[in-house]
C-alpha cells in the first residue's frame, strides 16, 4: 500500500506542474481596408523608374467583393496600351484569370473553373510565379483562402523562362486593367496587398489555419527591389508603400471615407447583391438605389438575440413612394413583398400616410415622427427588443442603455437588416453604415456595430497529443483561441493564456475542458486523455503525505470530496474539559456570559459564523467545546439547584411562623 500511495503521489505531482508555455503567433489584427467603388472609377498606379524581375515575382492581396455582376474585376496588372500586358483579374461568371499578352498574343492564360462570388465574407487572393521553375505545373500557382486551385477551364502554362509584364518599367495598377481602352474596374475591398519582387513565396507567408479558417498572417521577409506593402493606414494617400522602398501608388478616384475598418479580422455587415431582387448596390455595397418598381434587398450579417446591436441608415434621396428600412429573418424568402408576418420594419416614405410608423408583423404603430431626405435612422437591437432614432431622438422616449422605451419586443431571433420599396415612379436611395464607417452618432452605451469582432463568440482549438498513455507517462494539451478575454481549463489548471501548451501526467483516464469567455458568451471544448494501467479519477490521490479520495488536490491530511458512511468514528483527542470540575475552576458568571452573547451573538469559546465558513468545523475540537460547556450547565443547574432549596427552606419556615403566630386583621 506504501509503494501504491506513492506512486500515486508523484504521478499527481506530474500532473499538476504547468511547464513553459509554447505560444501560437500572435494574432495579426488589420485594421484597414480601402473599398473601390467601380462607379467611381477608383484605382492605384504607380509606374517603376527601375525594372523588377519578370520572372519571378508574388502578388497576395485580402479582398472581399461588391458588385459580382461585373464582366471584369481587375485586380492586379502591369502594361501598356499596345497588346503588351500581364493582369489578375475576375472574368465571366467571376471565375478568377491570370493572362499574359505579348504584342496582342496571348503568351498564358488561367482561368478558373471554380468561381468566387461571395460577398459575406473575406478572401485571401495569393499568386506566385517563377517561369524559371523546371516543373511547368509549377511556374504559376493560383490560391484562393489558401487552397491551390486545380481545376482550370483553360490552363495554358508560360513557358520556361517567360518574362511577364511584371517586372517592366509600365504602370503597376491595382483596380484596373493594364488597358486604358478597357473602361473596367474593381468594385469591393482590399487589404493587406503586398508586391514581392524576385521571389515566388507560399501562402503560409501571409496566412495561417487557424480553427479550420485561414487568417491573415504577418509577412516578415524581404519585398526585393520594386516590392511594395498596402495597409491602407493613410486615408489621404491609401497607396502609401510602407515596405521601406517608398513606392508609393497614386490613388485616383478615392476619397478619404474609402478607407474603412472592415477587413479580414473584422468582417463587417454590408447589403447582400446575391439576397437582392431589383435595386443597385454600390459603394462596398452599403449604398442601394431602390427602382422605380418593387425591390428588396438584404445585410449579409444574422443578429445574434444576445448582441447590443447598433447601425444607421442614411435617407439619401426621397420620395412619395413607400419604402422601409428593417429587418427579415435569414430563412424568409426575399422575393416575397414586405410587411410579411416576420418583417418588422420602419416605414420611411414621406409623404406616404405610413411614414414613421413600425411594422410589429401584423399591423402598423403610430407613427413615431415624419423622417424626411437627409435623416439618419439609427437602430438598436438586443433580447428581440428593437429602438428607433431619427437623428439621435430616440423615438417612445426610448433609452436602450437602460432597456427602456423600446418600439418593438418581439424580433425573430434570426434577423438580418433588410431594405423593401414597394411599386411607384420614382426611385429612393438610402445609405447604411454598419459601424465601418464610423458612425455618424455616438451609439447607446453598450451597443456596438454589426461586425464579426463585436457578435462572433469565441472558437477554440484544443486537442492531447498522445490521446493514449501508459500510467505515469505524460501528454501535451496544446490550445489556441480567438476573440476570447478570459480562458480556463479546468482539472486544477486555471488561467491561461489565450493560446498555448502544457504537460499533463493524470494518474488516471481524464477529461480536460477548455472554456473561452467574452461579452457574447462561452464556448466550451473538451479532450479525453485515456491511461493505461492508471487508478480511477474519482479514487484516491495523494500530494505530499496528504491523501485524497475524489479530489486530485488535498490540502488536509485525509480529504474527502463527498459523502463519508460509516458505522463507527473514533476521534482521538489530546485533552477533555474535565477542568471544568476541579474545585479550583472559576465558572464564568452568567451576566458576564450574557453581555458576552449581546456582543458577538455567539457563545465564548465558541467560534462563530464567519469563523466556520472561513475555517470549516473541526469535529475533535468542536466536540471538546460543546463538552465544556455541558459541563458548565452542568455546573450552572447544580448551583440554581442548591439556590432553590435554600429558598425552599426559609419560604417553609416563614409558613410555619405564620401559622403559630397568626397576625390579627
């Protein structure tokens, strides 16, 4: 049994030590994009005073996607107007090309049979090229969130040792064809593009996967002679080159507010082109114009019933016609006209005998005020609750801070912004902001935009490695989170860092959980370690001479963490307070006992409430004392008794006198 215990003790003792933590990267946040508008015929350029190299070169660029109807969505290109020119583009259904012409002749082209249309979210666009490379299948790789494409609807591969475009002294572009003639250009977001001249790279150089997702990555290496690094920081000049080499790209056609804080590691809501019948989206799809028939539109976000959620829409031109700005749950078909049992919407429609009134899925409010051309609507939602504002009144008397003056409590719990105009002459056009813009007013305190920093729930990889070990060996949980303020795992573990490792040695089959906490809530995950030959987790342990019967952690000689059933407990004691007896002990007066108890509402000697709950009880002493004090009723009964009889006597013998000596009335 002395071998058994300890072992036991040292494999508890392995179990329980915390070593150095192996951290994951460090999370790499970008915090700006710039949004091209193709209306607006926005673009970068900047022309090379010095040649690159043609041959070998990487261009890796975040974009998220706005108009996708588009024919042609340059990205990346470099040439001239005579035939000569190399670009990255969306072509057709918005498949993604990469094509080479010299003098008019197509030298390569990649067009891709997978295409990529989704506007909900970010994507990694990666392009390396070394026509040095002996393998032909490898001279151009094309990825996409970190995926090699590989299925081609043409693949016509350079050949060995090709010069590109890139590289020449032409003007570099990002937004528009290498073609003057080709009036086209990009319509949606970029972030954290990046140049690399001379050296064909891998995505691992700029992303990672991280719980399944591929997100951005810090690039530390070299940009090579005409390199360059976009992040957008400068909304006066967003082709500032903050490589180092200073080559800095000429924006045209962008105004300060292109340069937004929507990006690959904050995803934020914006209007849906693919969840729209009629209307034109623009502007990072957040601006519609409505048309003069019927049209519907929706935000690309879900809004989570536990998120504080804010944003505003912005009536830019109105009219007669009715229209409303709101809300539809994601499952509800867009095509079908508003004012549907789920639709909770505010009517906008000056002029219109419904303006400012509230649609609770069945009928209309009263109207809560006449918004006209120029208002911004602000909107609050949390708890199926819903607040309006007309330029920062909120409407009822509402306060969303403190839950109160809400127009509407009864919101589907899968609602997603929505926009509806219903048939007339005229068109309306209507601006929302999501909070990537910055809004417009301070929103209530505790509400925040509709992105996925501010309704995202933490996730969580965790996992054991080995899942499987013999008694007293050891394996390594290994963990890494995202959007988590506090994380804890429990098994005696606690606290750690968001993203890390350490070595377990449990004394026996053991289930780790892993808990990750912000403001939207907890996500919990859990690992089973299976040991071979191992004692029962809910056995007996033992650390440093203590035992423990179902805690793995005793801090007592014996703890026992649950119910204890037995016939017969024998405490052994060191004294009893058979002093109390001795004809010496001074037996404390009851008034003093009594001012004693008016004092500290507990008996002396007698550890009181708080004392317990601090220390718990301890049964041989506590035993001791209420002996003590037995005694000392005891003690206390014997003398009232004597003090009866005394009383007893003299009463008899006052009896006795009055009955010999009667007194004469």
């Amino acid at each position: 049994m002395r071998k058994v215990i300890l072992t036991a003790m040292m494999a508890l003792c392995l179990s329980l030590v915390v070593l150095p933590q192996v951290f994951a990267q460090t999370p790499y946040t970008i915090d700006h994009s710039c949004r091209f508008n193709d209306d607006d015929s926005a673009y970068l350029e900047w022309a090379p005073t010095e040649s690159g190299n043609r041959k070998t070169w990487t261009f890796a660029a975040w974009i998220k996607r706005g108009n996708v109807d588009e024919n042609f969505g340059p990205l990346f290109s470099c040439g001239s107007s005579t035939g000569n020119g190399t670009e990255l583009r969306f072509r057709d259904n918005s498949q993604i090309q990469f094509k080479h012409e010299d003098s008019g002749t197509v030298a390569f082209d990649f067009k891709s049979i997978p295409v990529y249309r989704d506007t909900k979210k970010w994507v990694h666009v990666f392009l390396a090229v070394d026509t040095t490379n002996p393998t032909a299948a490898d001279r151009v790789k094309i990825y996409m969130d970190g995926v090699r494409i590989t299925e081609w609807n043409k693949e016509n591969r350079p050949s060995s040792n090709k010069d590109t475009d890139i590289g020449r002294q032409h003007p570099f572009r990002i937004g528009r064809p290498r073609l003057d003639v080709e009036n086209v250009y990009y319509d949606g977001y970029m972030a954290d593009a990046y140049y690399i001249d001379g050296n064909a790279l891998e995505p691992v150089n700029f992303g990672q996967l991280i719980n399944g997702s591929w997100v951005p990555k810090e690039y530390t290496g070299s940009y090579g002679g005409n390199g360059f690094h976009l992040n957008f920081a400068d909304s006066a000049n967003p082709g500032n080159d903050v490589s180092g080499n200073d080559h800095h790209l000429t924006a045209n056609n962008l105004a300060i507010n292109d340069q937004v804080i929507d990006t690959p590691t904050n995803n934020f809501c914006t209007l849906n082109p693919l969840d729209t019948v009629d209307g034109t989206l623009s502007n990072g799809n957040l601006e519609v114009v409505t048309p003069s028939a019927s049209g519907r539109g929706r935000g690309t976000m879900i809004i989570p019933p536990a998120v504080k959620a804010y944003f505003e829409v912005t009536l830019n031109t109105v009219s007669g016609n009715p229209f409303a700005v709101g809300f539809r749950p994601a499952g509800d078909n867009i095509s079908s006209a508003w004012g549907q049992a789920n639709d909770r919407m505010f009517f906008s429609g000056p002029g219109h005998t419904d303006n400012g009134k509230v649609w609770d899925g069945s009928s209309w409010s009263a109207s809560y005020g006449t918004p006209v051309q120029g208002d911004v609507i602000g909107f609050a939602v949390f708890d199926s609750k819903l607040w309006i504002s007309i330029n920062n009144t909120w409407v009822n008397s509402g306060d969303p801070a403190s839950g109160t003056g809400y127009v509407l409590d009864n919101l589907p719990n899968d609602i997603m912004p929505c926009w509806f105009d219903e048939a007339g002459t005229q068109s309306a056009a209507f601006h929302y902001n999501f909070g990537q813009l910055g809004f417009q007013y301070t929103p209530p305190t505790g509400f925040k935009p509709l992105s996925s920093e501010s309704t995202a729930l933490p996730e969580i990889t965790f996992s054991a490695a080995p899942y499987t070990i013999e008694y007293e060996q050891s394996s390594t949980l290994t963990w890494s989170t995202i959007r988590a303020d506090t994380v804890e795992i429990d098994q005696e573990i606690g606290s750690v860092d968001p993203a890390g490792s350490t070595q377990v040695s449990p004394p026996g089959t053991m289930t780790y959980t892993i808990t990750a906490t912000n403001d939207n809530g907890s996500v919990s995950e859990s690992v089973t370690i299976t040991v071979n030959n191992g004692f029962d987790v809910a056995g007996i342990y033992t650390v440093s001479g203590n035992v423990g019967i179902g805690t793995m952690n005793p801090q007592s000689t014996l703890a026992v963490n649950g119910t204890i059933t037995a016939k017969k407990v024998v405490v052994t004691l060191t004294g009893w307070p058979d002093h109390v007896f001795n004809r010496d002990y001074r037996l404390p007066s009851l008034e003093s006992v009594e001012s004693y108890i008016n004092q500290n509402n507990h008996l002396p000697d007698i550890p009181s409430e708080e004392q317990i709950r601090s220390n718990g009880l301890s049964m041989g002493d506590m035993m001791t004392l209420h002996m003590q004090k037995i005694e000392e009723l005891t003690l206390y009964l014997i003398q009232l008794k004597k003090e009866n009889n005394e009383l007893k006597s003299e009463i008899d013998s006052i009896k006795k006198k009055l009955i010999e000596n009667p007194v004469e009335r």
